[in-house]
C-alpha cells in the first residue's frame, strides 16, 4: 500500500469510512486481498479485542465469525464486519447499528427494504437474546455518559427487557420513545430504534416514519380518504 493511500485512511472518521464500505463483511469481499493490502485496520481490531494481538494478516487470515463477540463495542470492527455484526438486521439486537457507530450506510437500505415487507405485528421478544442485546448495549452507553444515574439505567433496561414490546416508556434522559431516529441524543450516539422488533406499537399513529412496513395502517392516509368521501 502507498504512503499516500495511508494516509487518507488515516483520515477517515469512522462515519467516512462507514460511507466508503459495502455492506459485506470483510472476507466475504470479492477483492480477498484487502487484508493483506491494508493490514493497519485488521491489526487495530486485534489490538483492540486482544484476540490474535501483533499477528499480522498473512499469519493468521482476518475472519469476522472470529471476532463475533466483540462487535457491540468496537466500531471499526462493525464496520468491516457488518455481517457478523448484525448492522443488516434490525432485529440482530445491534443497538449501535448506524453510521456514525461503524455500520456501513450501505445497510441502512437493506434493513429498510426488509422491514419494508414485514407484518405489522409485534415479536415476542421478553427476555429473548437479541432483545437483550439491544437494552444492555443502550445500558452500557448510557452508564457511561450518566454514570450518577447507572442504577436508575440498570433498573429501566431490567424492565425493558422482561416487559418486551408492551414496555414502551420512554428514555431516561431525553423522554423521547424508541421508534424514533430523529432524537438528537440517539443520533449522537448511533443508536438505532426498536422498530425491527415492535413495528405494531413504533408505527401506530399518524406519523408513521418511511421506514415502517408497507403493511402497517397509514392513519393520516385513512383520514383523508374517508374526508373526502364526506364519511364522518
């Protein structure tokens, strides 16, 4: 690799990045090569995870099922392993799924086409393992940014994750519910909503977002149609 192409790389935010990679985890890629050819990245997640430290590309092959277990809190690694990751999915449990968390953008369209054809109903989803994932990751960066209130986050999260869907309350800090991307603090911090799980109870209403299923019923739609037949 040239000096050059290092340091652009160098560069790169992790958003920038997320906007340059496909939505393929890494050794899936038909150019096989890219471990080898910019091994400075796969040497970060080693040194990072601690899994395979200082052993270089062409010595111990990159593989993302390796490092499975460390993709909710290492962003350059959801980002060449989305995948295994789970940013494709949005019912994976991945809860730093968007593109300023490593996830590339390129996913954002496929969970959207996926949800798309979705029924409109609720998972049962208390206590199961994804569903877990989700609360405890929402957990951990809470507790780190209000390390004060980590009890009063540990308890929300507790039940979050035993009521399911029907345990809509709103977040701790910004009183906003969890169907909604536009919410500054859950933008800052990449988290995604829960919609994948709850499209029943995130898609109620008549602001619906676009990203709710094609199957759900369009209120304001409905409303407007009945207006003008001149039906009560």
């Amino acid at each position: 690799i040239s000096r050059q192409q290092f340091v652009r790389d160098s560069e790169l935010t992790i958003a920038g990045l997320s906007d340059l990679l496909p939505c393929i985890d890494v050794d899936r890629w038909v150019a096989a090569g890219t471990a080898v050819q910019s091994p400075y990245w796969f040497m970060a997640i080693r040194e990072a995870t601690g899994l395979h430290r200082g052993l270089p590309p062409t010595e111990q092959p990159f593989r993302c099922a390796d490092y499975a277990g460390f993709c909710d809190g290492q962003a350059l690694l959801r980002a060449f392993c989305p995948f295994t990751c789970g940013c494709d999915d949005a019912r994976s449990g991945l809860a730093l799924s968007r593109p300023n968390q490593g996830c590339p953008a390129q996913c954002l369209a496929i969970t959207s086409k996926a949800l798309d054809s979705e029924d409109c109903s609720d998972l049962d989803v208390s206590g199961t393992a994804n569903w877990t994932r989700y609360w405890r990751s929402y957990q951990h960066v809470m507790s780190a940014m209000f390390a004060q209130r980590s009890e009063d986050i540990r308890r929300f999260v507790d039940r979050k994750i035993a009521g399911g869907c029907a345990e809509m309350s709103p977040d701790l800090f910004s009183g906003a519910d969890f169907s909604r991307e536009d919410v500054p603090l859950f933008q800052h911090n990449g988290l995604a909503v829960v919609r994948g799980f709850c499209p029943a109870r995130c898609c109620s209403g008549s602001d619906l977002s676009p990203e709710c299923p094609r199957s759900c019923p369009r209120q304001a739609t409905t409303a407007l149609s009945r207006a003008a037949r001149g039906i009560a």
